[in-house]
C-alpha cells in the first residue's frame, strides 16, 4: 500500500514538472510556434516601456528601414520595417480589376493589415517585420456571399 502511494506521489509529481515545461516552452518560444517569425526580445522589450509609459509604440529612430511592395491581384501593400515594428505605408487597390481596400491598420505596431475586396471575394494580408525585414505572415483569402 505504501509503495503504491509513493508511486502515485511521483507520477503527481513528474506530470506537473512536465506541464510546467511544456506551457514554459510555449510560452518563450510563443509566436514561432504558431508559425509567425520570431518577433525576437526586443519587441517585448520596446512593448513593455511603452506600457510603462502609457504611450503608443514607436519605433527606434536610428534603426534601419526596409521597405517592400507585396503585389498580387488585389493590388499593392507597401510595408516598411524600423527595427522590429511594421509600418503600413501604402494600400494600394487594383482598381481596374474591382478590388477596393476595406481595412487599412497602418501601425507602427508588431504587425499590419490591409483588407482588400471585389465582388467576389476579400482578402487580408498581414505583414510583420522578421530580423527588420517585411515579411508577409498570411494572405488569407475569404469568399464572399453572391448577391441574388
């Protein structure tokens, strides 16, 4: 009887050692695991002063900017990195094929957004900067409702 609580003892105590490991783990390596690019100490870092001083992020001004068009059918977004913060430059809808922009969040935040739309569909691109480069973290498309 006695061994059988000593095992039941170390079994409680093993499996929360291991849940404690495994939520650490999510929790350090948090966005790469998702699969959205390591967004790297130094955001949450720049995140919690600005929290501290109750003012909106801003990005670094002697960092470098890197800027980059993503064109597709919807049109153009143009992005541009300061460090680790996106900045949503420019939406550029193709008009002539019917797209109009529905959502712009310019930033300078972690990430940006452009929402796009024709008739027949939107689409959401969203950019985030990876070691100071845009990169596109999703264009996820979204079929719209026929109008009858």
């Amino acid at each position: 009887m006695r061994t059988r609580v000593l095992y039941a003892v170390a079994w409680a105590l093993a499996a929360t050692a291991a849940i404690g490991v495994g939520v650490a783990t999510v929790a350090t390596v948090g966005d790469a695991v998702r699969g959205r690019g390591p967004l790297g100490s130094d955001v949450r870092q720049a995140d919690r002063a600005a929290d501290r001083a109750k003012q909106p992020a801003r990005p670094d001004p002697s960092a470098a900017v890197v800027t980059r068009d993503i064109s597709r059918d919807f049109g153009t977004f143009v992005v541009s990195c300061q460090g680790v913060y996106a900045i949503g430059v420019e939406a550029r809808p193709a008009r002539a094929g019917g797209w109009r922009m529905v959502r712009y969040e310019p930033g300078p935040d972690d990430d940006v957004e452009a929402v796009f739309r024709d008739r027949r569909q939107s689409v959401d691109v969203e950019v985030f900067c990876d070691d100071g480069h845009p990169t596109v973290a999703e264009i996820e498309r979204s079929r719209l409702p026929d109008d009858d």
